[in-house]
C-alpha cells in the first residue's frame, strides 16, 4: 500500500511516495502554481500520481504553530484536506509538521546546497520527512 505525503505551501506542493511495502518515503516533485486560490492544476496533478503510483492514503503536513495553536497556513491546509477527500476519495490524515522545513533547510545547508537554489529543493524534502515521520510512528 503506497502513501502520498504532501506539504502543501502558499505557491508550491512538496510530494512524496512511499515504497509499496510503506517503510521508506521518496521525493517525486514540487508541483508550482502562480496563485495561492488556483488549485484546479495541483489536484488534477496530485490525482495523475495517486494513479500512477496506486496511492491508497495521503499524509498532508499540519503547519502548527510552535505553541501548538492553529494559525492561517493550518486552516488553509485543513480546508485543502477537504478538497482533496472530496476530489480523490482517499482519506487524508494531517500531520504535525512543525520544523519539517527548518531540518529540510538544514540538510540542504549540510548538503552544501547553494542558498539560492535551496529553494528548489525545500518542498520536496519536507514532504519526504512529513510521510517519513508518519511511516514510522506505524512501524
């Protein structure tokens, strides 16, 4: 059974995939929009992978705040949850995502990655750790 896990973000969706036997998390893209409300192109993308690689669950992060309230970037992912249960009929199980972008940022920094090009990156790695973490609270 393979897991999709999503970092959903203002302008870009970090995805990743788990491995059919669901044990390790893997980087697939970062889907870009121009618009924060033009979300018709990101779900039929995030459909065509749930397809292609016959996703049975999504992990979507949960941007808590650090004191564990829920802020503006919280709400919008609840609410991307609802379209996305509603468009795919997968259940979507939110994630507690608090510092998957800061330790993303720090292995790239680790990496050697270039400052301008983290960037292009970021996303992609916090959507690994976000379905990692889940992953591993199954095992």
């Amino acid at each position: 059974m393979r897991v999709l896990g999503l970092d959903y973000g203002s302008k870009t969706v970090g995805v990743a995939v788990s491995d059919p036997l669901g044990y390790t998390a893997q980087g697939i893209e970062i889907i870009r929009r121009k618009s924060e409300n033009k979300l018709r192109q990101t779900l039929a993308r995030i459909e065509e992978l749930i397809s292609e690689y016959q996703v049975e669950k999504i992990v979507l992060g949960l941007p808590k705040n650090m004191n564990n309230t829920m802020g503006d970037r919280a709400v919008k992912s609840l609410e991307f949850k609802d379209m996305l249960e509603r468009r795919t009929g997968l259940p979507v199980i939110m994630w507690d995502e608090r510092l998957t972008t800061v330790a993303a940022q720090r292995v790239l920094i680790e990496a050697k990655v270039r400052r301008e090009n983290r960037k292009e990156y970021v996303d992609e790695l916090a959507a690994i750790f976000i379905l990692q973490g889940y992953l591993d609270s199954l095992a």
